[in-house]
C-alpha cells in the first residue's frame, strides 16, 4: 500500500478489468511488509490503515479483498475485513500463523515458501486442514536457485494439483513474485519479461488463478518495481491469458 490514492486508483482500474471481460478478480494489498532485508525499507500503514483501505476498496469497487498476515494476533482482525488471508511464502511453516488462519474463518492462500519443494508443502496443507481450513489456495511462487534467483518448476503445479483435491481448494501461480531475484544491493531485483511465458506455462499446466503484481507506475514502487505489471497493460494480460486458458481447457488432456 504506497498510499491511499494508488490504492484505490489500482482497484478501481482491476475493477473496470473484471467487469469488461467477466473475470473474477481478487484485489491483494499489504499493510505491513514485514519481511525487509533492510531495516528503514518501506513497510506500509500498518493495521488499522490498511484494513480501513480494504475496506474502502470493497465497498468502493465491490472487489472480493485479500492481504497477508504475519502475526498469529493479528489474524482475527484481518478475518473481519478481508475475503481471503493469506500465509506469506516465508512464513509457511509457522505452525501457530497456520493455525490461526485455518481456523478464521477464511479461504487460506497458502505460498509455497522458495525453500520448500512442491510436495513437502502437502504437510503443510494437512497442517491447515486438520486445523479446520475449508478453503486451502496453495501458491507456486518460485524456488531459490543459488543465492540470487529463483526458478519455476512447471511439474511443482502438478503436484500441488494432486494435494488440493476438495473442490474448495485452488492451485495458484504467482506469476510476478517468481520473476524476482533477491538480494540485488539490499533490494528484490528480476526482470518482467518473462512473466508473460510463466504465465501461459502455468495456464496450459492448468491452474485455477493467477497471481500478479499491478501498479499504475511500476518503475517508482515502493517495493518489487522490477517485477510488477504495469496498470495499463493488464488489460490485455487479462484479456489473452483468458482466451489462451479457454483454448487450453477445450483440448483433452495428454
């Protein structure tokens, strides 16, 4: 959340998207970027401000909202604002953080930490279900290939397919987050012109969303502007990725 206007600049440009070509978008925003390499990097608003913008951009929008949580007790105060909670990929193996959030209530967006492999995230998804998750999203964000890159397994959808098998649950590809490279000077680097391939990699594999970074000016973000999509080109990322995913559920599977 870089301020209230780019907020709500960005939702109601993801709304008019949504509406045009009839897709379910779900808006996500931070509140607190906890997980800083560098102590005065930017963080957001914090709590209170942040789920006060959430709330605006539903009611302003009448998007579903989703953010992160780093916190177990913080959890219950963001189960009340948002549609959706999510775990963040560093934090995947926090029982307690888990715990919380499989049992508030909410749909759980679980990323899979660049650490972990595909399938040692089935414990993790055992650990919410068993702790009362209804909803389990499992997200594919990336794995760490040496000390400043991260790579896409394509096969790791897969996988995670065959682990989220109720009809609630969702497979997720976190097409911006896995062009990062970390640790570029003290700040996430990557490179966005490959998010266009991942993502149609990740469609024809057969995921049930996507994930993507959007900001009306990438290039001046406060975090992660060499990965995100920019505003006005989301649009068409949208339009030709649905119409790519529609030809690729009309053919049998191999």
């Amino acid at each position: 959340m870089d301020s209230e206007a780019l907020v709500l600049k960005t939702a109601v440009g993801l709304a008019a998207i949504a509406a045009a070509r009839q897709r379910r978008i779900v808006f996500k925003a931070s509140w607190d970027k906890a997980n800083r390499t560098q102590l005065d990097a930017f963080r957001g608003p914090g709590l209170q401000e942040g789920l006060r913008l959430l709330e605006r951009v539903r009611a302003e929008t009448e998007l579903e909202v989703l953010t992160d949580v780093h916190r177990p007790e913080d959890v219950a105060a963001v189960a009340e604002v948002a549609d959706l909670v999510q775990v963040p990929a560093f934090l995947c193996r926090q029982t307690d953080l888990i715990v919380a959030v499989a049992s508030c209530g909410r749909p759980m967006l679980l990323k899979k930490g660049q650490f972990l492999s595909p399938g040692d995230l089935g414990f993790v998804y055992e650990k919410a279900v068993r702790s009362g998750a209804a909803s389990v999203w499992l997200t594919e964000r990336g794995t760490s290939f040496g000390y400043g890159d991260l790579v896409v397994d394509m096969r790791g959808l897969v996988t995670l397919r065959e682990l989220a098998q109720r009809p609630t649950d969702g497979v997720v590809f976190d097409a911006t987050h896995s062009l990062q490279r970390p640790g570029q000077g003290g700040e996430t680097g990557g490179d966005r012109r490959f998010l266009g391939a991942l993502a149609r990699a990740a469609v024809a594999v057969g995921v049930d969303a996507l994930f993507a970074e959007v900001h009306p000016d990438p290039e001046h973000a406060a975090s992660d502007r060499a990965t995100q999509l920019p505003l006005d080109a989301a649009d068409d990322f949208v339009a030709k990725l649905s119409a790519f995913d529609e030809a690729c559920r009309s053919t049998s599977p191999f």
